[in-house]
C-alpha cells in the first residue's frame, strides 16, 4: 500500500505543479510546488525518501525546462537532504516553523539554481526580481495544503 501512495503523491506533485504554472499564474508567477512537495516529504519522512522525491521530480522539472538539465534535481535532492537533516533540530510539525522554513528556502533555492546556470551553462539564470521577491509568498500560501496532504499520504 505504501508504494502505491508514494506513486500517487509522486504523480500527484508533479501533476499539481504543472497545472498550476501552466494554467493558474498569477501576476505570471505560480508557487514552486515541487519545492514545497519536497520540503514537506522531507519534513515527514526523512533525508532519504525527500530525496528520492526530490531528484525524480527535479528531472521531469528539468525535463520541462530549457535550461541546465540536472539543475533542478540538484537542488531539489540538496533541499531535501538538507530539510531532512534539520528535521532532527527543528519542529517541522508546527505550521509556523514549515512556513518561515520555505520563506528562507526559497530564495536560496532561486539563487542556488541561478549559480548552477551560471557554472555549467555560463549564463546567470536570473527569473527576475518579482521571482525572487514573490515566490516565498506564494511557496508559504500553497504551503499548509501541500503540509496537510503529505500528512494524510506520505507515510513511507
């Protein structure tokens, strides 16, 4: 039963992050829902399965893209080591905690990715400053509904 809800909350992520920039921006920017997936798997579950997570759908994130391929299943894969060795310190349980968690996360999650451009493609891979600035808002509100479905899925 457990392979079958990681493949529906694998599937489900994905597809929920896909629609959602796809079909649902607003003001042209969309939450980063398979950073916040992550986060949240790897709040739950631990270092290993948060980047199990984190590297297959930082492929098909990359797949999507035009840009470095493997960047953002790097960063994902580190974001998830590095939540599921925090998890151990902090209280991820409390909802306060997960949101300034993904307030700090997220930019330095744009940032790393921007880095990984500018090494391996040679161009820093800026969004701009309405990216940077507005995806922690909107990664935070996304956030409870992405926390309370891993709660009720993800038991791995």
């Amino acid at each position: 039963m457990k392979y079958l809800q990681g493949t529906f909350v694998f599937l489900g992520g994905f597809v929920l992050h896909w629609l959602w920039s796809t079909y649902l921006p607003f003001f042209g920017l969309a939450p980063q829902v398979l950073l916040v997936m992550t986060v949240a798997v790897a709040a739950r579950s631990g270092p290993v399965a948060g980047q199990c997570f984190a590297f297959c759908w930082g492929l098909l994130w990359d797949a999507l893209g035009v840009h470095v391929f493997g960047a953002h299943a790097l960063a994902l894969t580190l974001t998830a080591y590095g939540v599921g060795m925090l998890r151990r310190q902090l209280d991820l349980s409390s909802g306060s905690s997960q949101l300034a968690l993904l307030a700090v996360l997220t930019p330095v999650y744009i940032l790393f990715y921007a880095l990984t451009g500018l090494v391996f493609e040679k161009s820093f891979l800026w969004g701009g400053w309405k990216v940077f600035l507005l995806s922690p808002f909107y990664n935070c509100l996304v956030a409870p509904l992405v926390f309370e479905a891993t709660r009720r899925w993800v038991d791995l």
